[in-house]
C-alpha cells in the first residue's frame, strides 16, 4: 500500500467532483434549523487500534441517530491541525468518528479539540498505542469524554478527506470543542506529522445549523 503524504495532496486523484471535504463553514451563511441533528445512543468503545502512517485510528462499536436515522459507529481517527475551519479559525486538532448506516450510507461526526484539562479517552488510547502496530485491546477503552453533549452542529454533504475521496458523505462538525491536555496534544504532535487535507471551495452547497 503507498503510504499517503499529505505534502503531495494537490496531486491526490479523485474519484469526486463539486462537493468535497473539508471546507470553511462562514457561521453568517449557514441556515438556522430547530431540529437535532445527532442523539448518541449506546456506549462508544474502541476494541481494536490501528497504527498507520498517519493517524491514530480505532475501531469499535456505538450508535447515533443522526437527521432521524440510526448510524452504527465504525472508526475514530484523528487529524493535526484540524481540517475543517470555522469562520476561517482551525484547531489544533479534530478528530472523526466514522458511521455506516444500514443502507451503507458514510455520515462522519467532526469535533474539534482544545487546550484545557487532560482527556481519559484520549490518553487511553495513546497508551494503548504503537506506531505501525494494530491489535485488539484486551479491555474497550470508554470514548464518552470524546464526545460533545450540546452546541450547535453545521451539516453539509461532502467527501472523504482522504484518497478516493468518494462523496455522498454526510459531514456533522460540532461547534463545540472537547478539552485535550497540551502535553496530550505535543504526544499525539511528536507521533505525526500534520495530516489535514486542505480545505475545499463550498461550491454554492447548502450549511444546516442544527443542534445537538
């Protein structure tokens, strides 16, 4: 398999065409909706973590009702600095968690992280990592403090951030961020290299504002 660089991304080939991910979301552009766009149901656990060249990736088991729809969980991976932006401001990280519907359909919930207290979710699974290593882990380590419980939600379709970058998908990006530790985030730093995909021209599509 050849190993994805992010420094050659211009050349990346796509399967795609006017609807691709990441973008910038202009908050004063998106339009206002009463509705809830995601329910977690179930508990998040990651059961197996994979080490690639690029990311911290986990896979495991959890559910969330999205635009009234069941999604089951697949993967979260994590991306430095964050890919989309917000009012043209980036985080420092995002990470997605990755859901199939039973139809097959991708829906990617997108939440940024900051700078504050230190994260159990998040140092379980640097501890339980090793470059270029996957395993099962022997215990589920809990995502819950992974996980936003309110703010706004911006909603669009997209594409996957990474080669093919097949679209169709439906992108959720939370509003609000989630506290990381600075020595947490200098770890996850020291392990990859910045992994964002550049962002992308909106192309007239429409941005919901939903709640979560």
């Amino acid at each position: 398999m050849t190993k994805l660089d992010y420094s050659t991304q211009a050349n990346w080939q796509s399967i795609g065409g006017q609807q691709q991910s990441p973008i910038n979301i202009e908050t004063k552009n998106s339009t206002a909706s009463q509705l809830s766009a995601i329910s977690w149901r179930g508990l998040y656990q990651a059961k197996t973590i994979i080490g690639t060249d690029t990311t911290l990736e986990a896979t495991g088991t959890g559910m969330a009702y999205l635009n009234d729809r069941d999604f089951n969980f697949d993967q979260i991976h994590f991306h430095i600095p964050a890919e989309h932006l917000i009012d043209g401001q980036a985080a420092p990280i995002e990470w997605h968690l990755v859901h199939r519907s039973a139809t097959g359909q991708l829906a990617v919930v997108a939440i940024f992280g900051r700078i504050g207290k230190p994260n159990a979710s998040f140092q379980a699974l640097l501890d339980q990592f090793t470059p270029a290593t996957s395993h099962a882990l022997t215990e589920p380590i809990d995502l819950t403090e992974l996980l936003p419980d309110t703010g706004t939600v911006y909603h669009y379709l997209g594409s996957l951030t990474t080669p093919p970058l097949t679209e169709t998908v439906e992108w959720y990006i939370c509003a609000d961020s989630v506290m990381l530790g600075e020595e947490q985030l200098v770890t996850y730093q020291n392990l990859f290299a910045p992994n964002n995909r550049q962002v992308q021209p909106l192309n007239d599509r429409p941005i919901i504002a939903e709640r979560l």
